[in-house]
C-alpha cells in the first residue's frame, strides 16, 4: 500500500531521527511521512499515538530552524484498525532548514534525493542561502 520514494517516507515508530526527514522535505519538496508504516508499507500502528503527536508537534516547533508550524500538518489517521500518524511536509520558502542543534552546516541541513533523506554539502547550503 505504502512504499518510500521521494515524497513519502515511513517510520516504523517516532523517533529523533524524524526531523531530518521533516527538514529534508522542506529544503526539497513536498512530502508525507507515516509513522507507524514499517519498511515494507504494512501498517504496524502505534501504541500511544495521541502522546506520539505532541512529541512531532513539539520537534517541529522547538528542533527545527527556522519555524515550519505554517509548513506543516500532523494528524492521526486509523487505518485497518491501526493508529498512525501522517505527517505532511510543504516545500517550504526561506530556505535552508536546519535541525536546531546541529546548527546552520551539512550535518544539520537535510535534502531529500530519491527515497533517502542527505546531508547538504556547503556549497548546497550557501546556494539556498544566496536565493
């Protein structure tokens, strides 16, 4: 039902490494990421969802720089009697985002290309700053 490519990711269950994918998303294109898919696209669901979804919420807002609120919508879905969570990703403006604690260089700023999430190199990062 679900495969990863370059708009879609999934997430077996939330962890920090979300946030790449979110920033990835924004710097590139637009994209949705399910957590509570596993690799494969079967839909595993998670066990406390509700919990799940102030934690994305909480990421997005406090992990990420600059602000993505306005680029992004989290959401629950029941799908097959199973909870997950859709997390959907506008190509996003002010260019280039990047995971707060890493900072404003290629292990903080994220790029999709194909079904996988990748470091920016300088030059990329400098290139976004310029337009």
């Amino acid at each position: 039902m679900y495969r990863e490519d370059q708009t879609t990711e999934l997430k077996v269950e939330l962890t920090k490494d979300i946030k790449k994918e979110i920033v990835a998303f924004a710097n590139t294109n637009d994209g949705i990421i399910y957590i509570g898919v596993d690799d494969n696209g079967n839909v595993i669901g998670l066990k406390n969802p509700e919990k799940d979804l102030e934690a994305v919420s909480g990421m997005i807002r406090e992990g990420i720089k600059s602000d993505l609120t306005l680029y992004t919508k989290i959401y629950i879905e029941s799908i097959e009697d199973k909870e997950i969570i859709i997390v959907k990703v506008n190509e996003a403006p002010n260019k280039p985002y990047y995971l707060a604690d890493k900072g404003l260089k290629s292990s903080g700023v994220y790029l999709r290309h194909g079904n996988a999430s990748v470091q920016a190199s300088e030059e990329v990062i400098k290139k976004m700053l310029m337009q």
